[in-house]
C-alpha cells in the first residue's frame, strides 16, 4: 500500500524557506539546525526541497540533499516519498552528467509511480535520460507514452512539453525539419495554455536546430529573439545555454571569416564563467572544448591545448566519451602546434579508441533496435496465431456438444489431420526462424564491415592529417589534402552503405549533396560565394559503381574549387545524373567559372586527378566529353556494374 502524507503537507513551506536560504547564498549553518531538528517525512521533504533548490544552481550539492532524501525515505519505508527522492536523484544526477546512474533511478521512478500524474513525469524524464544517452528510439516512445497520458488529462502544456522534448530526439537523428515541425506544434500549444515563457524556449531549440543544420545567422536571430527580457542574474541556466550556441555559432563561422573571432571568444568565455557558477560539470568540459576550438581557428595553440587539456581532464573523470573524443582532437592539433611530441603518440591512440568505442555503441544501438523490432513482430504473429487457435477451440467446442457419433468420428479424423499439420508446422516454423536468423546475421555482419572499413578509412585520413603538419612545401601539404578527400569520398559510401536499410546500394542525391557539402566546407575560396546544387532522384547505386563515381566526382569537384573561380565572386556548381531507358547513365559536372583556356587540349590533361578520372571511367566503361558552356563541363556516359552471385 502507497502512503503518501508528510511529504505534500510540508512541501510549500519548506520549499519557500529552502529558496529564501539559497537566494542568501548563507544556506549552511541555517540548513544544518533545520536538518539537525527535521525528522521522517519532514526531513525527506526538507532535502528533497534544497535538492530542487540547487538543481541548475549547484548539481553537487543537488545530489547529496536527493541522496540523503533518499536514504531517509528508504529507512520509513514509505513508497511515495521513495520515488520523490528516486526522481529527483536521477534529475540530479543526469544534471552533473552521471547518465549511467540517472538511468536506474529513473527506472525505479517508473515502477514506483503512483498516479496519473507521477507516472507521466516518471516516464517523460526516463525519455530524458535516453536521450542523453543516445538511445533514441527508448526516448522517443517513452515521450509518446507520456504524450498519451498528457493528452488523457487533458493536459496541454505537458504535452508540449514532450514535443519540446521529442524535438532533441529528432535533433539526434539528424531529423532536423522535424524537430522544427514538432517545436511550432509546442509553441502554439505552449500559446493556447498562456504561457509566454516556454513559447521562447521553442524559439530557442529552433535555433539549435538552425544551428545544426549551419544556418548560423538564422540561429543567432532565433537565440537572441528568445532571451530578450530576461535577466542573467535571475536565470542563468538559459544565459549559460545562450551563451554557449553563440560561441558555438560565431566559432563555426570563423572559418568564412575570421572577423567573427572577438564574438566567439566573448560568449565562450562568458558560457565558461556560467558554468563555473552553476558546477555544471559536463557543460564546464564542453565549454572547454568550445574555447580550445575557437583558439585553435586563431592558431593560439596554448591556450587551446589548456582548454582542450582541462576538457579532457573532465571528460575522463565522467566517462563522457563524446566529449573526450572533441577534447583530445583540438589537444593533438595543439601538440603538433607546438611541437609537444612527447603525449602525441598516446593521445592519437586514445582518440582511435574513443572513437572505435562510439562507434560500437552506435552500431550495438542499431542492432539492439532491430532486435526490437524483430521481437515486437514475433510477439505479434504469436498473439495472432493464438488467436487463431482459440478461434478454432470455439467452433470444436460447439460441435462436440453438438454433433452425434458422426462428428466423433470426424474430430478423430481432424484430430489427426491437426497433428499431422501442426508438426509439418513446426518443422517449418524452425525453417523459417533459421532463416531468419541467417539473414540478420549477414546484415549484421555487412554492416559491421562496411563500418570497419570506413573506420579504417578514418584513422588513414588522421594520419595523413597529421603527417601534412610535419611538411613545409606547399605542395606537398597540399597533395596529402588532395589525398584526405579520396579517402573520405570513399569512407563516406561505406558509412552510408552501413546506414541505410539496403546494404548493397546507397542514393547517389544524398551521398553527392554530402560530398559536395564536404568539399565546400574544405576548398570554398575566402569571401567568394559558391552555390552548388544535386540532381540525381531515385538513383541507387551498388558499390562497384558507386566508389569509382565517388572518386571521379571528388576530383572533378575538387578541380572547379580550385580553379574555376579565380578572379569571381561568386558562382554555380552543378551535378546532375540521369539514366535513360537503356540502363545507360548520364553525368554532367559543371560551373559557371572562366571556362577553359583558348588552347585547351585535352592531350595536355596530365595532372594525377584527371589521369585517375579516365582510369576510373574506363572501369565504369564510359566516355568522357570535356567542353565549355561557358564555364568548364564535363560530361560522362557510363554503365552501372553490378555484383552477381
């Protein structure tokens, strides 16, 4: 039986004392008589009150008052003031970044609910904690559960709140139209229920969302327009996220000018000292990172390898693998800043550790979900086979009471008809299951190297990375990037190929938008404005075809980036691919850029990347047709090869 007085009695009043106390930042010696005086469920509800009083404030401090909540309420052995205490240890305990510990107390929570209301909180933070552990199918149906029971209730501000939430579910994905889909859902359901404030928190997770799509200028707008009237005094929790995306915003636009690096380095700054304030352990390690980050597009090694150095010190105390892996990226490109050699060699395996163990969690993610899947959908065939042999359990019964000898003779008949298919039904059922299994098995292991050999392709990209640090010719420098961009044009087909549902074949659209936005990123001219485009709907390609093509794009593109637009500001960049109804594909590689020189010949065309074109069109058995329309095209007709048994 759930007792459930003593903590509800108490509450506002303890709550009001506890927020006065903190508010005074004198809360010691006055929370240690009130300690020292309360006892059982006042006691509880007295911890369980400054918990919440310092969470965003102080997580530390916030976890030892929900701990010794509760303790207290295991030693009453009272129900309801145990998942008081569970669910704010696991708030507490997900704030300062312990998302494995978070996870079990949010579990208990679940199983200790004890209505309506108390079960939907249980479940939206359990979601929570998910998501801050990547696993985002868990997050997203605990979301949709508890979006239910909102809706149940008749509750329209909780369920915006679990729009609001499943929006980062989708941010994780990399869903990002439909986590501003569902975050306008919230805004106007956050607007029906009269409340302003969390209407701007919408418009701030749509900048995040802005952000992570690099539309930066939209989601500096999206973040100011959201903070305007507040005060950083009352509610700096919202001025540490702010501050934190502003750095992370002007630090990205850097590379296109580096005029933005006093405005990244003011909000990084800023973000550090709030974080500081709040003893926010995994935001002071991510502030870290953001501050070596922007030093680092400044060349100011030092102090980047002291950010990135005090990241990783964080980082490996709490196990956040993510945050080690960014962390020990700047500090190697720091070392090799300052000819540090001596931790180089150590922190560039740590990295291809990290990095191998997110990746397997990530693949081990993807297999348990299907898993999952495969699971629920054998439950459902069991439930629809029982039910079908209940069906047919009514209708014997009905003929045994009555039918007369007849039909006794016929049900002895049936009966052994019945046995006789029921074992050739097992037989295949075992058939079936076999099967089953050997082919998730070989997706399984398709997947597993596909994502191997793009791993491999990464670490191979690292090296070259940093062998090019060590080499003063230009040249040089500048053909181990040519280099980098080949492996990576191909470690992309196998990171795509491991992604996708069909194992054998990728879409030419999404991997060429990739590739190119890749590409952009690297080569795009200073101050030049670059657009470029992807035509190729509903075009599949194996992987025989899809590496050469891979390549041949690579160095195309590669080769337009570099000399199509001397002497322009601006320009186009199109790839187009077509297939006609003779299997034979089309594709056209063009710019709007000064075109070919008058002599051109393309007997002249000796340099590596335009031998590795021909090579690899001859493996495709194609043709290449080289023109000016003005700018420079390159037209090329081939076939598809793919693999037989």
């Amino acid at each position: 039986m759930i007792v459930k007085t003593g903590l509800h009695r108490f509450s506002l009043a303890l709550l009001c004392l506890a927020l006065r106390l903190v508010a005074e930042a004198q809360p010691t010696d006055s929370l240690a008589a009130a300690l020292a005086t309360a006892k059982g469920a006042d006691r509880v509800a007295l911890s369980l009150t400054l918990a919440s009083a310092y969470a965003g404030k102080d997580w530390e401090k916030s976890v030892v008052f929900a701990q010794q909540s509760l303790e207290t309420a295991r030693a009453l052995r009272n129900d309801s003031l145990i998942f008081e205490s569970s669910f704010m240890l696991s708030k507490s305990l997900l704030g300062m970044g312990d998302n494995q510990q978070a996870l079990g107390y949010a579990r208990d929570a679940v199983t200790l609910a004890f209505d309506s209301a108390s079960r939907v909180s249980a479940i939206g933070h359990l979601g929570s904690v998910h998501e801050q552990r990547a696993e985002y199918e868990q997050a997203l149906q605990n979301y949709l559960a508890a979006m239910a029971i909102h809706q149940a209730r008749g509750d329209v501000r909780g369920e915006a709140n679990m729009l609001n939430n499943m929006s980062f579910v989708y941010k994780g994905m990399g869903q990002f139209d439909k986590a501003i889909a569902v975050l306008r859902q919230a805004g106007k359901l956050y607007v029906a229920s009269g409340n302003a404030n969390r209407e701007a928190g919408t418009k701030f997770n749509i900048g995040l969302m802005k952000m992570e799509m690099k539309e930066y200028d939209t989601a500096i707008a999206y973040f100011r327009t959201a903070v305007r009237g507040l005060n950083e005094t009352a509610e700096p929790v919202k001025f540490s996220s702010y501050y934190n995306n502003l750095a992370n915003c002007f630090e990205a636009m850097m590379k296109q000018n580096p005029a933005f690096y006093d405005s990244a380095l003011r909000y990084g700054k800023k973000n550090l000292a709030l974080k500081k304030q709040l003893n926010d352990h995994r935001g002071i390690a991510n502030a870290h990172n953001t501050l070596a980050a922007i030093y680092e597009r400044s060349e100011s090694y030092t102090e980047s390898y002291m950010h990135a150095s005090a990241a990783l010190r964080l980082a490996d105390s709490l196990n956040l693998k993510r945050i080690k892996k960014n962390a020990l990226d700047y500090l190697i490109t720091a070392e090799i800043g300052l000819r540090k050699f001596d931790a180089l060699n150590a922190h560039f395996v740590a990295f291809t550790r990290v990095t191998e163990e997110l990746n397997k969690e990530a693949h081990s993610r993807t297999l348990a979900e299907l898993n999952t899947k495969y699971e629920s959908e054998k439950k459902e065939a069991e439930n629809q086979r029982l039910l079908l042999v209940s069906t047919q359990q009514t209708r014997l019964n009905w003929i045994l009471g009555t039918g007369g000898l007849v039909l006794l003779v016929l049900l002895g008949f049936l009966g052994y008809y019945y046995r006789g298919s029921q074992q050739a039904n097992r037989q295949l059922a075992v058939q079936n299951k076999q099967i089953e299994n050997n082919l998730r098995e070989k997706e399984a292991l398709l997947r597993e190297i596909h994502h191997r050999v793009k791993n491999n392709l990464q670490v191979i990209s690292s090296l070259l990375n940093m062998q090019s640090h060590y080499l003063d010719d230009p040249r040089m420098v500048s053909a181990i990037t040519e280099g980098q961009n080949r492996v990576k044009a191909m470690a992309l087909i196998h990171q795509k190929l491991y992604q996708t549902e069909q194992l054998s074949e990728i879409d030419f659209q999404e991997y060429a938008e990739q590739l190119l936005a890749h590409l952009s990123s690297a080569l795009s001219p200073p101050g030049k404005k670059i657009s470029n485009s992807v035509t190729g709907t509903a075009i599949k390609l194996d992987i025989d075809t899809a590496i050469p093509l891979g390549l041949i794009l690579n160095e195309l593109i590669t080769n337009a980036y570099k000399y199509a637009f001397e002497g322009v500001s601006e320009g186009t960049l199109k790839v187009e691919l077509q297939r006609d109804e003779t299997a034979l594909y089309h594709l056209r590689i063009s710019d709007s850029g000064r075109g070919l020189p008058a002599d051109f010949s393309e007997s002249k065309l000796n340099s590596l990347g335009l031998k590795l074109v021909r090579m690899l069109i001859e493996q495709l058995e194609g043709s290449l047709t080289i023109s000016n329309e003005p700018g420079a095209s390159f037209y090329i007709r081939f076939k598809e090869t793919r693999l037989t048994a």
